[in-house]
C-alpha cells in the first residue's frame, strides 16, 4: 500500500514507527508542510505542488520533487492540522460548557443563594461542538479534503494531533483550561467533543475515515500515557525533543496509528 501523508512536526511519529518496525507492504511517503510556509502549497486537481522557495527545499531535503500527484498513491493521510485541546482551551475562557462537570458547578451556584455566574457564560454542548466544528472547517485539512473530493475518490484518513502529554499539567506553563478540566473530571468529556466536532465538520465527505486516540495510549480521559511518548523525536532531523515538551509522542503511537490507517477503508 501506497501512501501520502502530510503533516507537521506530528509526522515524525509515524515514519519513526515505520522506521523501526516495518509494516509489510506499506510504502509512506512523508510530506512536511510547516506552518511557516502554509502559503507555498498549492493544490492543482490531484497534484500538490511547492510554489515558494523554502517550501521545495524543504521537500528537496526529503528527496521529495515540486509537484506530488496524489492519484499515484493508495491513500492519502493528514496528521494533525485540525484542532486540538488548545482550541477547546480558548472557547473555554470565556464559556462553560453544560453537561460537563464544570457546568454543573455553574448551574449550582446560580440556583444558590449566593448566586452570581462568574466570569465565563454557560454553552450548551451542542453549541460548544459546533464552534470546534467551524474551527475545523477553517483549518487546512479541512480545506485540503474539500478541494481533492472535487477531483478524487482516494480513500482519506485524518490522523488528529495526539493529547497532550500525561505530564503536562506539572510543567510551568499558562494551561489554565486544562487544569481546570482535570480538576472537574472532565477529560473524557472534553476528547469526547473534539472528537464529535471532528465528525460534524467532515460529515459531507464521502470515504474520509476519522481516527481517534486508542484508548490504551490515554489517562484521565484525555492525556497522552508517559510510555507513549518516549522515543520523541523531531521530524527530519531525527533529533530528541526536548524534555519539556508537552506535545510529541513517540513511535509506539505512532505504530498504533499505522494499524488502523492500514486498515481503514472507504466505508468506515
């Protein structure tokens, strides 16, 4: 089987796993597209091609030509590139999302005598996965499988950037919005609605399978195992993450996603 897969830094976990423990009979062909040089790809009919400078020699340094047919592969992966809890953070500052632990806590103190809802509004879940669902749509995954369903039939898988790491609410960081969905239990929650709202933006497409975290990889509802991100490493130059970082995961996932991208099928 023959693949396209494009990404971010995300990438690295897959072709590390293909790397180390060879899948037989599957051929990826990684593309890098980073954020920097969102604007040098260009999407002609089945091709996608390296418009600007840095963007050509950054698949130059891949072995990777200027123009990719996507019709000479079997099926075609985006990694990451959609939306992650950070995007749930940012609706959350200023909202409380009812059906959540959280917005029970609200909903109590506004029946209480002490009343008063505080600084952020109750959201129905409903509304909350509508406005992740739109964050999607903006977002260029979305706008990828939009133009190649125009022009394609090739079987389509979104691999979503994996949960933040299991460690993540010790470091020194400003995450307030996951803090707070760990100390209200909301973590299978909140995977639950990235998920959904993953499922809403894409439903128009016909042969688009949507891959969700495995359940073994993930604690408290919504955070990447420790074991699973050993072994991080930086897409092209192979070198480790940092110890801090709080978002990569290592090939054992990564081969976990492999699974089920070979098995995907247009039906699902």
């Amino acid at each position: 089987m023959k693949i396209c897969m494009i990404g971010d830094s995300h990438l690295a976990m897959m072709v590390n796993a293909q790397r180390e423990q060879q899948i037989a009979d599957l051929d990826i062909t990684p593309v890098s597209w980073p954020r920097q040089f969102y604007d040098q790809l260009s999407l002609q009919g089945t091709d996608i091609c390296a418009e600007g400078p840095e963007l050509a020699a950054e698949w130059e340094k891949h072995g990777l030509p200027r123009r990719i047919d996507l019709s000479a592969f079997d099926k075609l992966v985006f990694v990451s590139y959609t939306i992650n809890a950070f995007s749930a953070f940012a609706i959350m500052r200023d909202h409380v999302v009812s059906g959540w632990n959280d917005g029970a806590f609200l909903v109590k103190r506004l029946n209480s005598l002490s009343g008063g809802p505080g600084d952020r509004r109750l959201m129905t879940a409903a509304v909350f996965k509508a406005c992740l669902a739109d964050l999607i749509r903006e977002n260029h995954t979305y706008q990828f499988v939009d133009h190649i369903r125009k022009h394609s039939d090739l079987p389509i898988v979104v691999v979503p950037a994996p949960y933040l790491a299991e460690d993540a609410p010790k470091q020194r960081l400003r995450l307030w919005g996951l803090k707070q969905v760990l100390r209200k239990n909301d973590g299978v929650a909140l995977a639950q609605a990235l998920q959904e709202a993953h499922e809403i933006a894409f439903a128009p497409f016909s042969g688009v399978t949507l891959l969700r975290q495995p359940e073994q990889t993930v604690v408290r509802g919504c955070l990447t195992k420790e074991e699973y991100r050993e072994g991080a490493r930086r897409f092209g130059t192979q070198a480790a993450q940092s110890a801090d970082d709080i978002m990569h995961a290592g090939p054992l996932l990564g081969r976990l996603f492999l699974t089920e991208i070979c098995k995907a099928s247009p039906e699902d």
